[in-house]
C-alpha cells in the first residue's frame, strides 16, 4: 500500500506524520522523502546511507552548422527553454524538462542532449525500514525529475510512506501520484484551511482518496472541522498543541520514541487507512 503524506502549506507537520507513521509499521516497508528541495526526514529517521547515485535531465546541444533555423524546436518546447532567432538558437537549461521533444522533431537532426545533473538519489537503512530521499541541487529549479528518480526505488510488495512537498504546484503531483491515499496535514489557522481547500482540489482531480489529520488540533478556530463535516472528509487523527512534542522535535526525536502511547495511535491511523480498502 502506498500511503503519501501531503500538506498545503509548509510548516503544519507534514514530515512529522510521515516519520512516526512510518516507524509505526509493522514489516519491511518503505519511507520516500520526496520534498527534494528540503528534504529532513533523515534528521529524524537517521538511516544508514549506504548508497548514492547522481540524477541528470537531458540539455539540448544545438549543432548551428546544421541548423536551418526552422523554429520547430521553439515550437514544440512548451516551457520556452528554446529561443530561435533569424541566426541563432538560444537554450535556457534552466527552464528545460528534459523531455527530448526538440531532439525528436527536429528536421535537420541539429539537436543532441547532453546531461545536466540536478541533484542526487542516497537509500539508506534504518531498523525494518528502507529509506531513500532526493537532494536537489542548489539553484536547480526543476524538481519533478528527481522526484520520479525517487520513485522509481517503489517496491509495490511493501507498505510504502512518501512525504510529499508542501503546496499543490507540479513537484506536489509528481509525488502523490500512484498513491493508493493520501493523508493531508492541517492545521486549524486561516491559512491552514485555505490551503487545504486547495489541496483537496488536487486530490479530487487526481482520483486519490484522501482522509486529513489535524495537527495542533485545540488551537485556532472550528472553520477546518465544518469543512470536513460538509465535505465528508474524515479526520483521521488529531494531535494537540503539545510542549512535549515540541521539545522532542526540536532534538530531531520521533514522538513514538519519546512518547510511547502515540505509537498505538499512529497504528491504528494505518489500520483506518487500510479498512478503506484501498490497498492494492
């Protein structure tokens, strides 16, 4: 069962849910630490790192001598990384995706692709659980890439926990999709409810089933419980505003570590999931 734990917005407890749900299962499993941008589930995981491997996109290579300066390229490349002029081509790496579409139309076979590494894949171990995570390079704006060179270490036999990138843009869906379902971390603030709306949205669109856990649940206001109520969204779990979990937080300590009894909880959290029947 792959169960991905997304947020709207940063800061709400995502990776904390993702870490602790994680270390609650039982068996081999998995943890994927897809937010490649920040990726700090290791902070609290600690694996053993064992391997490293680096992660290119494919960068058009113009060869000028034989380009006719038709345009096709500029065309078809629909994220403008391909600037043709009367006499000159201009690439920007920066906003290409690697998709290889100038390369493969382009009639004069101008067109090569060199590799741009954007960032590294490391796997590690730690107990029964199977750890990998991206680390995107500094100043890399493109980071779908390397979240599917994350996924692709999926082993679909086991329990599988991905912590997703906050917010609802592209790296956000890359991450979550293929999920079996996914859990969505609030908070009960403004903003926490406005983004969750959004995040919904996505959801909704992408034919994932999806249950939300509220964190620092007995502050803010009620305006995230009447959405779930009128929306018929489960809360799956709430977790208070709690000095404890903040200190062991801060120390990069999982609370089922520190806090024993929150391990019953975030097991019957996976139970809950898993009698919606949506494990494949």
């Amino acid at each position: 069962m792959i169960i991905s734990v997304a947020s709207g917005k940063g800061g709400t407890g995502k990776t904390t849910v993702a870490v602790n749900l994680a270390l609650s299962l039982k068996g081999d499993s998995q943890f994927l630490d897809c937010d490649v941008e920040e990726p700090n589930a290791h902070i609290f995981l600690k694996p053993k790192i064992t391997q490293s491997q680096s992660v290119s996109i494919p960068i058009p290579q113009v060869n000028k001598k034989r380009c006719t300066y038709c345009g096709k390229c500029g065309e078809v490349c629909a994220y403008n990384a391909i600037a043709v002029l009367p006499k000159d081509v201009l690439v920007f790496p920066e906003l290409c995706h690697g998709c290889g579409g100038c390369t493969l139309l382009c009639p004069e076979n101008a067109i090569t692709e060199k590799g741009k590494e954007i960032g590294i894949v490391e796997i590690g171990e730690v107990k029964d659980l199977r750890f990998i995570h991206g680390k995107l390079n500094i100043s890399e704006a493109m980071s779908p890439p390397l979240i599917r060179a994350v996924k692709k270490y999926i082993n679909n036999s086991k329990n599988v926990i991905i912590d997703v990138p906050p917010g609802t843009s592209c790296p956000v869906i890359e991450a979550v999709k293929g999920s079996d379902f996914c859990i969505l971390v609030t908070e009960p603030t403004p903003f926490g409810f406005n983004d969750l709306v959004l995040a919904v949205e996505v959801l909704r669109k992408l034919n994932i089933p999806f249950g939300v856990v509220l964190n620092r649940a007995d502050v803010g206001d009620k305006e995230v419980d009447k959405y779930c109520k009128d929306e018929n969204i489960p809360i799956l779990m709430r977790i208070p505003f709690d000095r404890k979990i903040a200190e062991v937080y801060s120390k990069g300590i999982p609370i089922v570590e520190a806090i024993p009894q929150y391990k019953q909880r975030f097991e019957k959290l996976f139970e809950e999931i898993s009698h919606l029947g949506v494990g494949r």
